[in-house]
C-alpha cells in the first residue's frame, strides 16, 4: 500500500483529522485539481485515514502543482 493518498478535502481539515487520530504526516500539499495529497509515515496511518475519509479518497488521477522549476 502507498503511503499517499489524495482527499477531497481541504489541507487544514486532514491536518487536524490526523492530528485527532495522532497520525504523524511525511509530507502535503494542495492539489491543483482540487483536494490535499497527504503522505503518511507509514502504511498503517494511511489505512487509518483512508478509513476516517472513506468516500472523499479520490481514486485516479489527479493534476498536481509543480513544487520545482525546470531546467533552464
């Protein structure tokens, strides 16, 4: 299982459904298509959220922001 996973739903509102369930975050960002990219520590805390957000898991692609410029 990976350890990311993306929701529809806002960076704050995973930020403090992870803190609630004392699950430790690796790494989020704000997803251009709409919706937060979490990364877990660890497979465990992903299986947690992913269960807390059940249907608001956005299964399939989606458009991320670009976090480095190209070469030049």
């Amino acid at each position: 299982m990976s350890r990311a996973l993306n929701i529809n739903a806002t960076q704050d509102h995973v930020i403090a459904a992870c803190a609630k369930r004392k699950v430790a975050i690796s790494a989020i960002e704000a997803l251009q298509s709409g919706g937060t990219r979490v990364v877990m520590n660890n497979a465990d805390d992903t299986a947690i959220i992913m269960k807390a957000y059940g249907s608001k898991v956005i299964r399939g692609g989606v458009t991320r922001t670009p976090t480095r410029m190209g070469r030049l």
